[in-house]
C-alpha cells in the first residue's frame, strides 16, 4: 500500500478519531466499573468494533441478561449494516481477508468517509477503503483501553463525554451534505427522528433507523418505476 494512499485515509479520518477516542474511552470507563479486566475492553474492540453495541452490552452485561437477549439486541440494532453493504457491494471490490475485513469494520463513520471522499487520483480505492477501516478501528481499540486504564487506576466521571457522538455525526452530515447536496434525504431523516421522539422516545433509534431506511427505499423504488 502506497504510503500517500496512507496519509490521505488519515487525513480523510480525523474528524472520526475525534469522536472515537473519547468515545471509546467513555465504553472503556463503564465497562471496567462493570469489575472486568482493563484489556477485556481492548479486546472488545478489537473483536466486536460496534459502538452502539457495545455500550448497549454494558446495560445488559450490567443487568445479567442472558445470551439470547443480547444476540437478539444487537441482531436489532445493527441490522442497519445489511443496508450499508448492500448499497457498498460496486465499491468493496476487493477478495479475500482485506474484503472480509473491510466488511466486518464497515461503521456508520465509516460507511460516510466512504461514500463522500475518494482516493488519491489513480491510486486503487480498495487499499483507500481498507485503510480508513484499519485507522478508525485503530481509534476505537484505543480509546476503548485508555478509558478501562483510566477507569482502573483513577476515579473517573465520564458523564457528557457520549455528546463526543453528535458532534461526529454533525461533521459527517455536513460532509454527505456536501457530496449529495439533494436535501429530500436529510427532510425524510429529520421527519422520521421527529416522529420517533415524539412517539417512540425509549426506542427512538431504532425506530428512527428502521423508519428512515424503509421511507427512502420505498421512495427510491417508485422513482426508479416511475423511470
């Protein structure tokens, strides 16, 4: 992989090693005042790499839900993914373990850098996409590790610090924006989380996720029939 490939991915993923760090520090302080091991959050990271995921396995962890609760949770929650890879399918051209493994780090973050930067001009977009994964994996396993040896050795308030989420996904939005620049997307979104609040408040995530991807493909659908 050329090294300027390298330093563009990095430069293209900085907004996100600055949600991720803090991010992951806030999983790794609540995860080590669960009683586990500080590193047992590195390796969680490194082997789930999910961070709505993950902070969600801290409640159920922390209330002793069984396995088939949480396999169920996080079938749920990140049943999202499904979408992203279909609509990635022409980018991720790649074979073997670097497409096994660009598909098992695709993230939200992730899935945005992809779709609104490009590579350096004739460069392979393939090393491109699997750097990005690799640094914001990078992030997240680090931040997770930082925040359980914070947590270990220090007490630790980590309150506020889960807001490092809305501002990342603020820049990222502003990112999409740019590239797309079709505002019926970002309306149907806004509509659908203003609907999820107000009528779903606990769930209102999921709801909206599952309510926003259902809207833009049926829309998307009719539009294509209509062509």
């Amino acid at each position: 992989m050329k090294s300027s490939t390298l330093k563009h991915a990095f430069k293209s993923s900085v907004p996100v090693m600055f949600g991720y760090v803090p991010l992951g520090m806030a999983f790794g302080v609540l995860f080590q005042n669960l009683g586990f091991a500080w590193y047992l959050a590195a390796v969680m990271g490194i082997f789930v790499f999910a961070g709505a995921a993950q902070f969600m396995a801290v409640g159920l962890l922390a209330a002793h839900a069984g396995f088939l609760e949480v396999a169920v949770s996080t079938l749920v929650l990140n049943s999202r993914h499904m979408f992203f890879g279909i609509s990635l399918l022409k980018r991720y051209r790649a074979t073997g373990i670097k497409k096994l493994y660009m598909i098992f780090g695709l993230t939200d973050e992730t899935y945005s850098l992809v779709t609104s930067t490009h590579p350096p001009a004739g460069e392979d977009d393939q090393n491109y996409y699997a750097a990005l994964t690799a640094f914001n994996h990078s992030y997240w396993v680090v931040g997770c590790a930082l925040g359980a040896l914070l947590g270990a050795s220090v007490e630790f308030d980590a309150r506020g610090m889960d807001f490092a989420l809305s501002a990342l996904f603020m820049v990222l939005l502003i990112e999409q924006w740019k590239q797309i620049k079709n505002p019926i997307p970002f309306i149907i979104a806004l509509a659908c989380g203003l609907f999820s609040i107000w009528f779903f408040p606990e769930q209102m995530l999921l709801v909206a996720i599952g309510l926003s991807i259902t809207v833009l493909f049926t829309a998307k659908s009719k539009i294509e029939m209509v062509k």
